[in-house]
C-alpha cells in the first residue's frame, strides 16, 4: 500500500534539510578558511582565552615595531659616530704634523685652521642626521638642528672670534651656555668702564653666566654690543670691585666661617693681603703663614671689618694652596629663606658684637633677599632682612655687627645697615662680570714686553729698567680698563717711556705685542691702538659708564637641543635610554678644540701664530675627546670623562638590549600564534570529512523530500 506524504513531514524534512545546510556552510568555511569559526561565539567555551593571546599578539607587534624603528635610528647614529670617529683621527693625524713643524708659518697656520674648520663643519653635519623628521642628536627638541656654528666659512668664523677681543670659550660651562638674564632677573645693570665690570642689584643674578663666555648687552643706553666674560670679579658690599692691597688689615678684619660661625681674629692672621691670580680672582694672603688653613675649597665665610669695608663681603674658597685662598663672591647670601626656632638659640643663633647670643622666640624666623635698585651709598648691592617671631632685636643698631649662624645661607658676619625691634638689615655683596681685558693693577715691574718690529726681526723687547733699539725702560706700570682707542698700559718712566732711541712710537700702533710676568695677571698677545710715549693702548671693547633698569642680557649657545633624557620601551617590562646629544662631552671638547685652532687671522692679536699655547691645549682636547682621560694636566681645569668609543658602547649596548629583547618577543609571539592556532584553526582533514558527510545528509535529505513530495492522494486511491 502507498502512504500519503503529511504537511507535518513535509516540515520536518525541509527543516532538517535547512539544519544541514547550515551545518554544510560552516565546514565549508572551516574548510576554506581554515578556522573553526568567524566569530568568537563559534568557540564560546575558549573565547576568553583567544582574546587574551590576541591582545598579547598586538602588543607584541606593536613593541616589534617599535623595536625595529628604535634600531634603524641607532644605526643612523652609529654610523654618525663612525664618521665623526674618523674625522677627529684624521684632523689628529694632520694635527700631529703640523706641530712637529714650523708653527708659526703662514702656509702651514692657514691649511691648518683651514682643516680644523672643516673638521667642526663635517661634526656639524653628523650631529644633524635625521630619522623619521626628527633630529637624532637633540634630546627632546626632535624638530632642531643641534648643532649651528653661525658661520659657513673660516673667514666668518675668524670675523666673529678673532682671538682677542672675542675668543672662542675654553670651558664646557662657556660652551654650552645658553641664557636670557633679563631685567626682571638684574632689577639693574651697572656697567663700570674704571673697573671694567657689570655689576647687577640682584646679587646672583650674574652667576648662572660662566667666563670665557660671550654675552649681547640689549636695551642699554650706551653699551648694546657683545662682550667676553673674562672672569667673575669680587666685589664688596660697597658695590666695589675689589682691588690688590697689602694693608687690608690696617682696619680690624674678622673672618667668619662654618655654621656657628667660628671666627678668624686680626690677631691671628696679621694684615690680610689681597692679590689677583691669572684667571682674575683675588687671593689672600694672611701675615701669618697658614692661619687661614680652616678655610677648605668649596667653603664659605665673611670678611667683615676691614679698612674702609673695601674687602669686605661674603665669598667662597675656590682654592686653599699652602695656606693662600683664592676666592670668588658667594652668591647664596642672596637667596631668602624661613627657619623655624624651636628655643631660644636653636635652631638659628645671633648674635650683636661678637657678644653672646640673642634669645629669640620661638616661631618662624625669615631672612628676605631684596635686591636695591638704588641703594644709600651703595652700587648694586642686596639688601637681606632678618625678621624674628617677636620683639627680639632692639638692641641692634646701625653700625654694629651681627653674626649668624645655624642658618641654610646666611652664616656669618655682617654690618647692620638698620634695625628695628623686630628686623636686622644688612647688605650682602653682589656678583659681577669682568668683561675688560686688563684687571686693574698699578705698580707693575715684573712685566716683559715682547714684539717683532719688522720681518725676521726679533727679539724686541721692552722691560722696567730699559728695553731694545735704545728705549729706556718703562719703570712700573698701571693697567686701566678705560681708554680713548682701547684699555690702557700707562708707563711711570714718562713720555719716553714707549718710545726707541730715536723718538719714535716704540712699539708702533697696530704692532702685536706680548705680555708676560711673574703672576701671569694680564699676560696676553695685543694689538697697539696708540702710542703717545706715556701710555699705549691695546684693541678692546670698551664699556660706558652707565646705570640701567632696562637693559638684558643673552648668552647664545651653538648647541641648540636640550638633555631630555629620550627612553625607548623594548618590552612590558624594560626601558632603555636612547638619548645620545650633540652637548656630549666628547663632541662637546672635539667643537672646543677644533674652535681654539680655528679662531683667529694669521698676524693678528688673535692668530694661532701668536697664541702658540692653543696648540697644547687643543691637542689635549682633541686626545681626550678620543681617548678619555688624556695624559697630562687639563688646560682649563678638570674635565668631564668622556670619548667617541665610550658614546659608540653605550649606542651599542641599547642596540643589544633592543635585539635580545626583540628576539624574545619574536619567540613569545611564536608561542601565541601557535596557542591561536589551537584554539580558532580546524584539521583539515577533520574538516573535509565532515563536510563530506554533511553533503552526503543533505544529498539524502533531498532524495527523501522528493520522495515525499511525489506522494498523493490520488496515487494512494488508484
């Protein structure tokens, strides 16, 4: 008997036809595609898994990229440093030639500084490499040019740094100085031409401003020009620059140190003479040999009390040599600052008169740091104010002393200039640059004064007692900053004093002459500018004479990027510094070497043929910025250590960091794809037998429903 095919199975069959359809294009995807599904809820159970490796796939990624970015930018600095690397060898190599040479002929002094020019310009342009726009050698400024000389060729390099009125600086700190000191910072400029200083109201204003330095002088009256910074001079809280003198303690000077402070008694040094060193600090000598011996390098103490107060004021020890203290202005009397006292005497102690200490109540004590832009009776100086918690100081009067001590700051002893019950104002002195060529002395006999008067000529020269070519000695002499052409060398044996024995100028205007003496003060190669006799005077750039509010001063900088410290993550868990700088101490010496050869016309003042002592110092730097430290003494102080190969080890052990790092990160994404690959990939074979069964369901499925479907009422009747 026939059945008759039900809508009921009808339904059944097309909805199971419809399931293994389904099911059919699923392993065609499987089998196509390779994956068990194109969505996470096809793998619901391991769908937390997957995720967790993909993401950790993309960061992955993500660090190799980096990695690899990182890696091409350190072989662009490599291969810098290798170029500089040979530059420098090479410059050393002709360097060495020349000096073991005539140093002093034309030819051989021109291809040289010719050479070294090249040599700044060929580092100039491998500290200027670029990756990706940004500048390899600039710390964080990524968007400048490091390095710019501001000349193209020798010659604008030797207009700008002739050697004598300007020279390029000798030291790292003058190097790389870069700084706007403005008015607001000075409060006023006081530009002194006797003394050849410029002096600030604000007492440390001037002291971020390192010697041997250049700086532009804007917005004055008369002196908007550039000047070298020959040296910081000492002043006193008179606003003076102080001066030599043998008879400092013809007054009652007391020297006062440490934080409670211990004092120095006129007794115990005898006079104090005072003295200029070479690099124009003054030194003190005491009467009695090693009293001052407490005083060690780097500490800080007052003089207070001497003649006229001419030497007095707060300072700091750069050197103690057998009993003898170089000395600079201590600048940190300026800075305010609160003490808390907690009794009477502690933490801060004061006393009037050398007497015994004052009782204070407890509470804050404050000393205010104001600088005076026009002070009574004073140039340039700064005026601190001690203020107690209570009515404590009455007894303090204008003219007494007031030592201080357990203090941050302000330990030692001063003049009162006022005074109320509850404030002491005294005033502390202010920094100043010397920025004249001559420190000025007077006296002087143990200078020698050498100069060729025509070619092949030597051995001119002029001493106190008599000279060549008939002259008769100059007697003493007293050098000013101040001139009418240039700074002056005025003579005490009078209008014959700089004259030959037939009358003439002796040395002759635009002669270079050398000055060497016992102190090495004011030794130095010069031009002569004029000659009347009496006096001669030498190139300069002169200073006015002027107060001013307005006035600011710039320190420019050839190296234009900063010292951010550029970090460079290779992992999760590990960064590296990459930040190498054009400032680096070994490009730092190379540009300061290169630059003392350079600087200056052949036959001038400023010339390498008559500044022979550049050639030691240059070959120093250049051994030292390739083989750091260099054998021998230093010529501008100590240096800080540091090479072309120490540079190429550091560059060289960020790029092995980065490569073992990358080698494990391509090691761990390995594992991950194979995890993926377990999770969300099928076996092929898997997948093709299950397809092939699907198709072979859906083919049945399809005979069963056409069999079905041929099913009627008719047939089942017939």
């Amino acid at each position: 008997m026939t059945r008759i095919g039900t809508l009921g199975a009808n339904t059944a069959y097309v909805n199971r036809i419809l399931d293994i359809q389904v099911q059919m294009q699923k392993d065609q995807y499987q089998f196509t595609e390779k994956i068990k599904s194109q969505y996470y809820s096809g793998i619901a159970t391991e769908t937390n898994s997957l995720l967790n490796f993909e993401n950790e796939k993309a960061t992955v990624d993500q660090f190799l990229t980096s990695n690899t970015s990182a890696k091409t930018k350190l072989d662009t600095i490599d291969i810098s440093l290798t170029g500089i690397e040979k530059s420098l060898k090479n410059f050393r190599d002709q360097f060495s030639n020349f000096y073991s040479g005539n140093t002093t002929d034309q030819k051989r002094v021109e291809q040289i500084q010719e050479f070294a020019f090249q040599t700044m310009q060929a580092i100039q342009t491998y500290l200027g490499e670029s990756n990706n726009g940004e500048y390899l050698f600039a710390g964080g400024r990524v968007t400048t040019d490091p390095v710019q000389l501001g000349a193209t060729t020798l010659t604008q390099f030797q207009t700008t740094y002739d050697g004598s009125t300007r020279t390029w600086p000798t030291t790292r700190a003058a190097q790389l100085l870069d700084s706007f000191v403005g008015r607001a910072d000075t409060t006023k400029l006081y530009f002194n031409a006797t003394s050849g200083t410029i002096q600030a109201a604000d007492a440390d204003s001037l002291a971020p401003l390192a010697s041997t330095a250049s700086i532009s002088i804007t917005n004055s009256v008369s002196n908007n020009q550039t000047f070298q910074i020959r040296s910081h001079a000492a002043m006193n809280v008179g606003g003076s620059a102080m001066a030599e003198t043998n008879g400092a303690g013809s007054g009652s000077p007391t020297i006062s140190y440490g934080a409670t402070p211990t004092q120095i008694l006129p007794a115990a040094t005898g006079d104090l003479n005072f003295a200029f060193a070479a690099n124009g600090n003054l030194k003190i000598t005491p009467t009695t040999a090693n009293s001052l011996s407490a005083l060690s390098a780097g500490s800080t103490f007052t003089i207070n009390g001497s003649t006229g107060n001419a030497w007095d004021g707060a300072f700091k020890v750069v050197s103690n040599t057998n009993g003898v203290v170089e000395i600079a202005t201590d600048t940190t009397k300026a800075k305010s600052e609160s003490i808390l006292q907690t009794g009477a005497t502690a933490p801060l102690s004061l006393s009037r008169n050398y007497g015994a200490a004052t009782s204070l109540t407890t509470g804050t004590v404050t000393f205010t740091a104001t600088p005076q832009a026009t002070p009574p009776a004073l140039t340039g100086s700064t005026l601190v104010t001690v203020t107690s918690a209570g009515n404590d100081l009455g007894a303090y009067s204008a003219g007494d002393t007031i030592s201080i001590g357990g203090s941050s700051y302000h330990n030692g002893t001063f003049t009162v200039a006022s005074a109320s019950a509850t404030t002491v104002s005294f005033y502390v002195n202010t920094d100043a640059l010397r920025v004249s060529q001559f420190i000025p002395q007077s006296g002087r006999n143990d200078v020698t004064i050498d100069f060729d008067v025509g070619p092949g000529e030597t051995n001119d020269q002029l001493i106190a007692g008599g000279g060549t070519s008939g002259n008769t000695g100059y007697g003493t002499l007293t050098f000013s900053p101040t001139g009418t052409t240039g700074e002056r060398i005025t003579a005490s044996g009078g209008a014959t004093s700089f004259l030959d024995g037939s009358g003439n100028p002796y040395p002759a205007v635009g002669q270079v002459i050398h000055l060497s003496s016992s102190t090495g003060v004011n030794d130095g190669t010069y031009k002569i500018t004029a000659n009347n006799g009496n006096y001669i005077e030498v190139e300069s750039t002169l200073l006015t004479t002027e107060s001013v509010s307005t006035a600011d001063i710039e320190a420019s900088s050839w190296y234009k990027g900063d010292t951010m410290q550029i970090q460079h993550r290779v992992d999760n868990d590990r960064q590296v510094d990459m930040g190498v700088y054009a400032s680096d101490p070994a490009f730092e010496k190379a540009f300061r070497a290169l630059g003392l050869i350079a600087q200056g016309k052949f036959g001038t003042a400023g010339g390498l043929d008559q500044n022979q002592g550049r050639i030691s110092q240059a070959r120093y730097l250049i051994t030292d910025s390739l083989e750091s430290p260099a054998a021998g003494t230093p010529p501008f102080g100590a240096e800080l250590r540091g090479d072309i190969s120490m540079v190429q080890q550091r560059v060289g052990f960020v790029a092995y960091e980065i490569n073992t790092k990358t080698q494990s990160l391509k090691s761990f994404k390995g594992f991950l794809d194979t995890r993926i690959a377990q999770i969300e990939v099928v076996d092929d074979a898997s997948a093709a037998a299950a397809l092939l069964a699907d198709t072979n369901a859906l083919q049945a499925s399809y005979q069963s429903l056409a069999k079905i479907q041929s099913l009627s009422l008719l047939n089942y009747l017939s």
